[in-house]
C-alpha cells in the first residue's frame, strides 16, 4: 500500500469517526447507544478491528447514516483478501470437492477468529491493518462451509497441528470447542495424522485439492511469499498421489474425533 493510500477498513473506521463527531457524540457515548465497549469502537475507527455485521447495523441506526456503514462493510470484505489470494479464492468458492491438507496450523475454513488474528499477528510481518483484513478475509470464505449446495470438504491434519499453541489456553480451548462444532456438519470430514506415523510426504508442506463444477481439479499451494494455483495434470496428480498417502496414514473419523476430544482436554 503505498504512502497517503488508506485501506478500505481505515476508510470505514475514519468515516464512522467523521460521523460520531458530527454528532456530537464521544466514542463512549457511541458505544453506550449500539452496546458495544467504547475499546472496539475506538479500534475500528483507527482501522485495527473490523466491525461485524450487528456493529455496522446498529451504527447505521444510532447515527441514522441510512445502511451507509453496512455498504463500507461490504466493501471492507471484497478487498480484504489480498489479491494473489483472489483466484483461488473464486475456486473454492464454487468447489464441489475440497480436500486440505495442513502440517502446521488449523486450516484457514475452521479457524476462530481469535486463532486466525493470532496466526497472523504470530510472525510480526504483516501492519495491523494488514491483520485485520487478512481475518476478515479468511472469517468470510468460511461461508463455503455453510452455504446452499456446500462443498464435500475432508480436512487431514498432523498430530502437531493440536498440540501447537497458537495465542493463549483460551484461544486455542475455543478453536477446539470450535474444531468439534464444525466437525459434526454432515458434509466436513476431519481426520488426523496421529504423531506415531512418522514421515509421510505431507511433512513438505500443506497444500489443498479443490473440484471444480466441470469436474477439473485445482491445486492450492503455500509458500511465505504467495499462494500459487496450478491446474496442471502433472502437478495435480502429484498431489492427489500425496494426498492418497496422508489420507491412509490418517486414524479414521471416528478415532480423529476421539483424539481432537483428549487433546481439547489439555487446553481446558
């Protein structure tokens, strides 16, 4: 982002500012009108903390702003993703088949909010504002999950990706809690690679296969600069092979769950 540009999460927190001074209104006085703690308030009107739908909604209505906000908040998350993000975002979007690989982190569809600001915030390379959309964006592809028609989505994590703590003993005994939610949805498959399988070709790195509606498949790999989409045969088959491995090194649904349970205990 270059110097004198803004965000458009600085842009919304900038304006709701704008706004409450116009009417006369104090930060904490606002908060006392939408039920909210003037902190959040003050932290999404310097661009630190993207507001909810309810947030906005109420906004709106406390300073009669006619949906203004609520469009802003549209916006934040169009361009909250970061736009070598944005293709492969659009494949899993219409995906009829995901399976995800991870090695290292709670996949980005099942992550909390407060997992994924804490991932994100972890490495101390990205702005605050960066953070912030970088959670709005991973918070809104979730609604795959959920959506009319959802996709088939069969998550394989290692054994160290549960007992890795990420933020503190609440954040990771809410991401479990979280973990076990989602794992009940009849079309979510969770599975993990217990420690005592030793090397398996997964270790190399995490990666996701995704099925298009023309029955083509799209692959999905991280590095720490970009994500690269590739739909190359070659590569695409070297990864359902890889993928045909870590599923068989996997403990079934049933004995997954049961794990996730016992380590969900250690974060209690």
């Amino acid at each position: 982002m270059g110097v004198g540009q803004v965000s458009t999460l600085e842009f919304l927190g900038g304006e709701l500012r704008r706004a409450r001074r116009d009417r006369g209104l104090s930060q904490e006085e606002l908060a006392q009108r939408i039920n909210y703690s003037s902190s959040l308030v003050g932290m999404v009107e310097i661009g630190q903390r993207t507001p909810s739908q309810d947030f906005v909604g109420r906004v709106d209505a406390a300073l009669e702003s006619e949906g203004f906000f609520e469009r802003l908040l549209t916006l934040v998350r169009a361009d909250a993703a970061p736009p070598w993000l944005r293709e492969w975002i659009s494949v899993e979007a219409e995906a009829t088949l995901i399976r995800w690989f991870e090695p290292s982190l709670i996949p980005g569809l099942l992550q909390t909010e407060a997992y994924a600001r804490a991932v994100l915030t972890g490495g101390g390379m990205l702005r605050e504002v960066e953070v912030e959309q970088r959670v709005t964006s991973r918070l809104s592809r979730q609604a795959v999950l959920t959506r009319e028609a959802p996709p088939e989505v069969v998550f394989v994590m290692d054994e160290l990706v549960l007992r890795r703590q990420i933020g503190d003993r609440k954040v990771m005994a809410e991401q479990f809690a979280h973990l076990l939610e989602v794992g009940d949805l009849p079309q979510i498959d969770i599975h993990v690679v217990p420690a005592e399988a030793g090397m398996h070709p997964g270790l190399a790195g995490p990666f996701i296969l995704a099925r298009t509606t023309d029955g083509a498949e799209v692959a999905h790999l991280d590095n720490q600069l970009r994500a690269q989409v590739t739909d190359r045969s070659e590569d695409v088959d070297s990864l359902q092979r890889a993928w045909e491995r870590v599923r068989g090194e996997a403990l079934p649904r049933r004995a997954s769950r049961k794990l996730i349970q016992e380590v969900a205990r250690s974060w209690s």
